[in-house]
C-alpha cells in the first residue's frame, strides 16, 4: 500500500500505545477515500513518577508534584526535551517516505500524549502538516527551545479535572500573541478528561480543519 500522509499517535499516560487506535477510528469517519495514513503508535517509557511513590507506569515524562486542577504540572523537563527528539526522529525518518515533504507528516495526543504532541510539533525545526491535541496543554518548559510555527488544533472541556482547562487555556491565549495558528474547539462542563467526552463534537469540528491540512 502507497501512503499519502502518516500520522504519529501519541498515548496518554499510564495508558499503552493500541489505546490510541480509538481515535484512529473516528478519524477514518473523516478521512476522504483517496487518503491512506500509515498510523505509527510509539511506546512512552515505563519509569517511576515521583508523585505516586514512584510506582512505574507508562509514561513520556515524570510528574515531580501530584497534578491539581488549574495548576500548572511540575514535571521533569529532562524527560520531556528526551521525548521531544525521539519524536523528530520519528518524523526525521517518515518524511523519506514522501521525498521530504513535511506536509505529509501529523503529530495527534491525547492527554500526556497531546502535551508531548504540541511540544514536540513546536520545538521541531521543520512545518509539519500539523498537530492535533485532545485534552492536553502546552509546557513552558519548551520556550527557549522552539521550532519553526506548527499549525494546531486542540480541544479541551471545561468539565475536565485532570488537566484544568484555565491551564490549557492560558498556554493556547500565550502562543496565539506570539502568532501561531492555534484552532481551540473549546467543550462545555459537559466534557470532562475522558477520551469519549464530547468525542463526537470534537470530530465534528476537527473535520473541516482536517480537509484543509490533507
């Protein structure tokens, strides 16, 4: 099978990389006939977070301090930066197989998984096709690394208590001054942290940001 375009699909934390075939499948509700993604699923570490006794989970980056809604996550920023290059290898070798066209290329995440999306899609040194997030935020600790400006869009619910969607929204508010093309689908408290909250709305809105990228 000839590709048109790959997507990488990044996993939640403590989740595992087939979680993420959820979203691959509304996707394909909005893919036209004539697209053909090849989905690539990386493995986030397993390591031990610091804030849940350093219990091992499967996880892109440590959490020093438990998360609190609406509080920005203190996270180890050595394992974040570590993920952001092992995901532009990943892009570094896909894009061979569209003799170097970049545009071809998709970030998607969604929670953990979305951070490190939008974080690794902003510190790379090349336009992708663009990056998709669900329910994640951008790190701070990314600034005094950033790439070229990535076209984005996210969503987040104001119902969700896991990553507070102020701390989402304070971060999409920074970068949208700082002049990147940011779409925010912002969902009502209705729609909480869950992957199938407010999933259909999301795709919906998605679709016609989606066409446009492909």
């Amino acid at each position: 099978m000839k590709y048109t375009h790959s997507f990488i699909m990044l996993h939640a934390f403590s989740m595992k990389p087939s979680d993420m075939i959820y979203y691959k499948k509304y996707l394909e509700r909005i893919i036209p006939k004539n697209i053909k993604i090849n989905y690539i699923y990386p493995k986030a570490p397993i390591r031990k977070i610091t804030c849940y006794d350093n219990d091992k989970y499967n996880a892109w980056f440590d959490y020093i301090n438990e998360m609190v809604e609406n509080e920005d996550d203190d996270i180890n920023s050595e394992h974040l930066l570590e993920q952001c290059d092992r995901i532009h290898e990943i892009l570094n070798k896909e894009v061979k197989r569209y003799n170097g066209d970049y545009s071809k290329l998709f970030l998607l995440g969604y929670s953990q998984g979305a951070c490190l999306s939008l974080d690794a899609g902003l510190t790379y040194s090349k336009k992708i096709g663009g990056v998709i997030g669900f329910k994640g935020h951008i790190n701070m600790d990314i600034d005094d690394h950033l790439g070229v400006k990535q076209d984005i869009w996210v969503t987040h619910g104001k119902g969700d208590d896991t990553i507070g969607f102020e701390v989402a929204e304070e971060y999409y508010k920074k970068y949208i001054k700082m002049g990147y093309d940011i779409t925010f689908f912002k969902q009502d408290k209705s729609v909480n942290h869950d992957a199938n909250s407010g999933i259909r709305q999301q795709i919906k809105n998605l679709e016609p940001w989606f066409i446009k990228k492909i």
